[in-house]
C-alpha cells in the first residue's frame, strides 16, 4: 500500500512540474514583425548568406542584404554585431513598418587575403529572432600588370 501511494505523490508531483513549464511559456505574438530576406541570399539549408566570390585585395567589400517587414507590426531592429572587427554592420535607425522593404549593409575589410567566413548577428523584434547572416568569399591578391612585371 505504501508504494501505491508513493507512486501516486510522485505522479502528482510530476504533473505539477509540467504545468508550472507550460503556464510559464510565454505567450506568442501572432502579429509580430518579421524579418524575410529577398531569396538571393537565402541558401537552400535556410541559411542567410552573401557570397563575395572571388574578389581582389582591397575590392569593394560592401554589400546589402534587403528584406521585408512580413509581420504586422512595426519592426525594430536593435542592434547588429559581427563576428571580427574586419566586418562592420550597419542597420535601419527608424522601425521598418509592415510590408517594407529595407536593407543591413555589412562592410567587410579587403585588405586581407584569403578566405572570408563571418557572421553577423541581428537582434530585433522580430519573431524569428535573433537572426544570423554570413558573408563568405575569397580574397586573392592583385595580379600584377605587364608594366608591374617588367621593372
């Protein structure tokens, strides 16, 4: 008998514990904003992702990933870090309004040979936060003109 009863308190214990978890989750914004990437940076593994390809040392490291408020509120993004100094994001200072279409740039450092591989990550209102992008490409040193050759 007491075994029986042991059992029931510790079912009753455990039951308690799962409805203090579920009662603490909080509730989903079903009009939150949301951040959707144009699909030329969306990889087919759901990855956010610019690829630089091959570029020459001191190239142009700016790029732009565009995207839209898909929710239905207001988006506000708070703040954007990378991964290394070499990259600097920068983001929207004012809320990106249902339907509209803005970007993040991410300014990566040229001078650096080699491969590139960094993320940044967003951090925002949004329900699929926080979000991570990557830039991705390789960085080859300048070849040398005729002239650069001959002296």
């Amino acid at each position: 008998m007491k075994k029986h009863i042991l059992i029931v308190a510790f079912v009753c214990s455990m039951a308690s514990l799962f409805a203090q978890d579920a009662a603490q989750q909080p509730e989903v914004n079903k009009n939150a904003p949301v951040i959707t990437f144009d699909a030329r940076f969306v990889e087919p593994t759901g990855g956010i992702v610019h690829d630089y390809g091959t570029i020459t040392k001191g190239a142009n490291g700016l790029c732009y990933f565009v995207f839209t408020n898909t929710g239905k509120e207001p988006l506000i993004i708070e703040k954007a870090t990378s991964s290394c100094g070499c990259t600097v994001p920068k983001t929207p200072d004012q809320p990106i309004l249902p339907g509209a279409k803005d970007s993040i740039s991410v300014k990566y450092d040229t001078n650096r040979v080699g491969v590139i591989n960094k993320t940044v990550t967003v951090m925002s209102n949004a329900s699929n936060n926080p979000t991570i992008m990557r830039i991705k490409g390789n960085i080859i040193e300048k070849p040398q003109t005729e002239a650069e050759v001959k002296e």
